[in-house]
C-alpha cells in the first residue's frame, strides 16, 4: 500500500480537489489518497507548516505528503523534494518544511527539475503528482531532482527569546475548530530557557494571564470537591501532542462557554508571552 496525504488550501467548494485526487488515479491508481486538510488559510505558509508537522507522524514511514500551500514556482522559488524522518515531502520551497528540520536533519532533499519534461500548460500540481506517484511506486529522490542542503525557513515559526532569558515572546500560528489558540512555543524552548522558574503567561494586548500550563486537559481539575463539568469554561493553557504551547478554554464551544479565539480576542500572529520570575 502506498499512502500519498493532501494537504492544501483549496477548500472543498470547487473542483480542484477532486480534480487532484483524480490526476493521481491516472497517474498510480493502485495508490492511497488521505486528506489531511484542505482548509489552510489562503497561502499560510505557518498554519500549513503546523498542520503537517501535527499530523505526519500518524501515518507510516514511507508515506509521501504533498502539500499544495502557495505552491507556485517562479524565480524567488522552487519545487522540493525531502526525505525526512523517513517520510516525503512534496512542495514549494516557501518555508512550509521548516518546523520539521528545525528538529531532525533531513535525509536528503532535491530541487525538482523535471519541468521541462512536461507539456508548456502544466500546473505546478501537475507536477507534484508526478514526483509523487513516482516516489510512492519506490522511485529515487534523485532522478527527479538535483540534490541541495538548505531549504528556506519562515521566522514567524521561531519564538524570540530575550537576552536576559526572562521572556518568551511567541505568536499564534494556529486556531483550530475549537478556537485553541496554538503559538510557536515549543515544551522544549519552555524547559531550556525557564529552568524550573515560576513564571506567567500573558495573552497579546489583553491583560488576560494564565499562571501555570498543563500537560493534558484533565489536569484543569485541581479541587475533588468539583466534577469536570464544573470546570467547563476556565481558561488554560497546555503543551499539546506536537508540544507547543496552546492557549484554550476547557470544553470550548462559542454558543455556550466561549473559546480561546472569542474570549481573548487572539488572532493569527498575536503575541502570546511567557514571562519567568528569579
């Protein structure tokens, strides 16, 4: 079985995903199409950066991603090919794949230079299925491609820290359907940088602070007295499954206790701080 995932902006109103699902069908129709997510804000190279790392792990090695986010290609930017972790990555080189290398070196990593190989019409899909299916069906890296050792990076996903070492400035670089607000602030940044200080979390421009951050929702619960419905609503925050920092309402639901993005009024890109105290 092999396993090619979709991840894009297009939305699921016009044809264009289907019209995708079908040129891979034509192309290796023994292949597994799985989609990831097709609700990408329009060009968001963050928010499609976070979706894959969050999701890539789920599925198994050799599993190819394509990633269809502000993927065309012109003299500021090229298509790439990655292999990392033992998985694959198809797209643009606009930063997308920077969240994963930031952690573990890739295993290697191509410029795609089979344009000319195509038709004066072809897309920049286009040509991500065919590098796709070729390596789903066991294809090398380098017959698609001329290997290269850096990709472009995307600053807004790297927090800021201060010389002192007494703040964390971050941004939200993700708000999901629950309206959890998740920022670029990693468990591992948290640990290096606070070294067991108490510190404070402090949420953009309100005056909104939360004093302690949570492994997992459950741990809202502080008091026996109380049942977890009693908790519904308290604000949180907590170091999700990819480990960032992600700021949240227990239970969240906008047409009863509210959500993170409602309640405090975050958005894409607002600060979310961590302030430590000696």
């Amino acid at each position: 079985m092999s396993i090619i995932t979709l991840t894009t902006d297009f939305g699921l109103k016009d044809h264009f995903v289907g019209a995708l699902k079908g040129k891979i069908f034509s192309e290796y129709r023994e292949a597994t199409i799985v989609d990831i997510s097709h609700h990408i804000d329009l060009f968001n190279i963050p928010e499609a950066s976070y979706v894959i790392n969050a999701a890539y792990s789920s599925f198994p090695k050799g599993t190819v991603h394509l990633v269809g986010v502000d993927a065309e290609r012109n003299k500021e930017t090229r298509h790439i090919a990655m292999q990392w972790n033992d998985h694959f990555f198809i797209c643009a080189d606009n930063g997308i794949l920077s969240i994963l290398t930031q952690k573990i070196v890739p295993q290697k990593i191509v410029e795609i230079t089979i344009h000319d190989r195509f038709d004066s019409n072809v897309t920049d899909i286009d040509v991500f299925v065919k590098v796709a299916c070729h390596i789903a069906r066991g294809g090398l890296l380098n017959v698609i491609g001329r290997e290269i050792s850096e990709i472009k990076t995307v600053n807004l996903l790297q927090p800021v820290i201060s010389n002192d070492k007494a703040t964390i400035k971050g941004n939200i670089i993700y708000i999901d359907h629950f309206g959890n607000c998740v920022t670029n602030i990693s468990k591992q940044v948290f640990k290096d940088v606070g070294r067991g200080r108490s510190y404070e979390v402090k949420l953009g421009n309100s005056k909104t602070t939360i004093s302690a951050i949570k492994n997992k929702y459950a741990e809202v619960a502080t008091n026996e007295r109380f049942t977890l419905k009693d908790y519904e609503g308290l604000k949180l925050a907590l170091f999700n499954e990819v480990g960032l920092l992600e700021i949240c309402i227990y239970r969240s639901n906008p047409l009863t206790v509210g959500t993170a993005k409602s309640l405090f009024g975050l958005k894409y890109q607002d600060v979310v701080s961590i302030e430590f105290k000696e």
